[in-house]
C-alpha cells in the first residue's frame, strides 16, 4: 500500500499539449511515423543479427560435418550408427535453415510469431532423437549448433517484445479509429445531403399524392361515374328480377322432375327435349320457342298411370301440371326474355363506358405513387438513425483517452 502512495507520489506527470481537433491528424501521423522508424531500425538491427546467426549456424554445421571421432576405434556397426544419426542431424539443421523466416518488413511482425514458433518446434521434435545420439560423439560441436537454434527464438522475441513495447500495433489502430473519425465527418455531410434530397423528393411526392387523390375523387364524383353507378345498379335488379322469375318457374317443375325422369324411360318422341329440361329446365324453356314442353307434359300426363306413383304424388303431379300451362309458359318466357334482354342492354352500355377503366387507372398511379411515399418515407428514417448513431465528439473523446495512454501524454483540445 505505501508502495503504491510513494509510486504515485513520484511518479512523472504526463506532458501536457493542446493541439485543435483538426490537428490530431498531422500530430498524431507524426508520432506514429517515428515509431514506425524506429521499429524499422530495430528490425534491421535484429534481422541483421539473425542473419548473422544463420551464417554462423552454417559455419558450425560444416564443423560438425568434418568432426573426427576422438576414438576412431570404434565397432563399425556402432560408426554406421554414429554416422546415420549426423547425417539426420545435419539434414534437419538444414532444412531449418532453408524454412525458417524472419520477417521482412514491420507489416510481417505480428503475424510471425505463430509460423516462427512452429517450425521450431516441429526441428526440435524431428531432430531430438539424432541430436541426443550425435552429442554422444560431437558434444561441442552439437552444443554450439544448438545454441545457434536458441538464439534464434531469443532475436524473435526481442523483436516481437520491441513491437509490443513501441506499441505499433496500437499505433496502427488508432491511426484507423482517426481515419474513421475523418471519414465520419464526410459521411455525415453526405447522408445529411441525401436526407434533405430525400425530404425534397418526400415533398413532391407528397404534391403528387394529393394531385392523384384529387383526380381519382373527380372521376368518382363525375356525371358519367353516376350514370355507370345508377347503370350496375340497374343490372343487378334485373339479375334478381332474372333469379326471382327463374324460381316462379322452377318451383312447380323442381316438382315434376322426378316423374319427367321415369316418364323419359318411356317416352316415344322429344326425348331430347326432355333431357335438355331435366338438365337445364329455364335455358331449355327459353330456347323451346315452339313450347314443344307443353306436348311432353301433355303426354306425360296422359301416361301418368304408367309412371309409377302413389296416389299423393299422382294428385300432386296433375295439379302441378296444371298450372304448367300453354299461358303460364308463355307469359314466362316473355317476361324472362324481356329481363334478359335488358341485361344484355345495361351490360353493353356498362361495356361501352370508360369511366371505371380510367378510375382504375388513377387508383394504380395512386398506389404507384403511395409505394414511393412509403420507401422515401423508410429511408428518411433509416437516414436519421444513422446520422444520430455517429457521435463525433464521443468518438474525439475516446481518441484522445486513448491517444493519452499510448503516448502517456495529457492532450488538451482548444479551438
């Protein structure tokens, strides 16, 4: 605890500067230029050093291939295994030697860390065994390669420590932060010039809105709409004058269809007709312009013995029959015909008016233009929202802390 009082106590204060926001650039640019000299110095340093180191790795390897044995006497059983094992040994070095990397430039540092280390420890897996036989035989000269291999992860990581403690890859990021600041300040101008375009558009489009609703109720409200209107009025009171009669008539014959059907078994002429009434009784009268019904139910009623029906439905059939008459079917037809007739008319003249074909028209242009309203009217929200999420001063804010701890300075923006 006193520790920490005494080192806060002594400890140096950050130098202060004031620098304008338009400046953070160009200062910090500066800043972050000398560390990337200096970084490039340290690599050329330590590249040069492990360079050296590969040279004189080389050097001892040809020493440990013309190494002679101290006891030349040895089995030739055991010299054949002395022997295969350097060979191994030295092949591995070499191998090494021809894979392992030191970076090129300071972009390469941090991403070699991974690669460096594993083709150590692959050469160090792979030669174990014939080093641990040849240090047996050659222990100086194995010992030295040895060391060679060391130094090369020790130069590594002095380089990686000498990036982290310059903190280049920090200088890096917030060299990208303040070009996002940058950035965001032209960002802001442009989408806050699309949203005033897209309020623009939103005004016209708006203008056009009224001016098609304007035109869709002038059709509506127009002398020929009224006639087209009081026209499809008419049609469909006809059409149910039309299903009214069709059941004055279907009425009574829904009753004499069962005896129709077992009259047609025995029926000697009009079958067709007959079959055409049990089918489609109203379409089949209004074509039957020589009232050939009139014969069939005349017929059948003069057959109605021969039919098969209890005495209930005897009695129902010629009172049924009837009113089925001659009279009866022409006064229908003549009414049914007259009811069509005037369909056929108001539908004509319904055809022949342009009234709904141009409403329809303007209800599409409506819509078209509704469409429009509706996607401008997105993406002026979708605008807004992203204007106010880019908090500028928050961003200056949080550049300059960061900026502080890096450099272990105190800037203060003025201006």
């Amino acid at each position: 605890m006193v520790f920490k009082i005494l080192k806060r106590i002594f400890a140096k204060k950050p130098e202060e500067i004031e620098l304008k926001i338009d400046e953070i650039t160009s200062w910090f640019s500066e800043k972050a230029g000398n560390a990337e000299k200096e970084m490039e110095s340290t690599l050329i340093e330590l590249k040069k050093e492990f360079e050296e180191e590969i040279a004189q790795t080389k050097l001892n390897l040809k020493e440990l291939r013309d190494a002679k044995l101290r006891n030349p006497n040895i089995p030739k059983r055991e010299y054949d295994f002395m022997e295969g094992n350097r060979i191994a040994y030295m092949k591995k070095i070499v191998d090494l030697l021809r894979n392992i990397r030191f970076p090129d430039n300071v972009d390469e540092i941090q991403g070699s860390d991974e690669e460096f280390q594993q083709k150590l420890d692959y050469f160090t897996k792979q030669s174990y065994r014939p080093y641990t036989i040849v240090t047996q035989f050659f222990d100086n000269e194995a010992n030295k390669i040895a060391a060679n291999i060391k130094r090369f992860d020790t130069i590594h990581k002095k380089l990686l420590e000498r990036y982290k403690s310059i903190g280049i890859r920090r200088f890096s990021s917030l060299s990208n932060k303040i070009k996002d600041y940058s950035r965001s300040g032209e960002i802001s101008e442009q989408m806050k010039s699309e949203l005033e375009e897209k309020k623009k558009q939103m005004g016209t489009i708006k203008g056009q809105v009224k001016e098609s609703e304007e035109d869709v109720a002038s059709l509506q409200k127009s002398r020929e709409y009224k006639d087209y209107s009081k026209l499809k009025a008419e049609k469909e009171s006809i059409e149910s004058n039309l299903k009214s009669q069709s059941h004055i008539f279907l009425t009574p014959f829904s009753t004499i269809q069962h005896p129709l059907k077992k009259y047609s078994k025995i029926a000697m002429k009009h079958t067709e007709w007959i079959d055409a009434y049990l089918n489609d009784p109203v379409d089949t009268l209004m074509s039957d312009e020589n009232l050939v019904l009139c014969d069939i139910l005349s017929n059948m009623k003069d057959n109605s013995e021969s039919l098969s029906l209890n005495e209930k439905k005897l009695a129902r059939l010629k009172k049924v029959l009837k009113k089925l008459d001659k009279n009866s079917l022409i006064s229908f037809r003549k009414k049914f015909g007259m009811l069509e007739e005037n369909k056929v008319n108001t539908e004509r003249s319904l055809d022949s008016t342009t009234v709904i074909g141009r409403i329809s028209k303007a209800n599409e242009e409506l819509e078209s233009i509704r469409s429009k309203e509706k996607i401008i009217a997105q993406q002026i929200k979708e605008l807004e929202s992203d204007i106010s999420k880019i908090d500028r001063d928050k961003m200056m804010d949080e550049l300059v802390t960061s900026i502080n701890r890096l450099l272990d300075v105190e800037i203060k923006l003025v201006g």
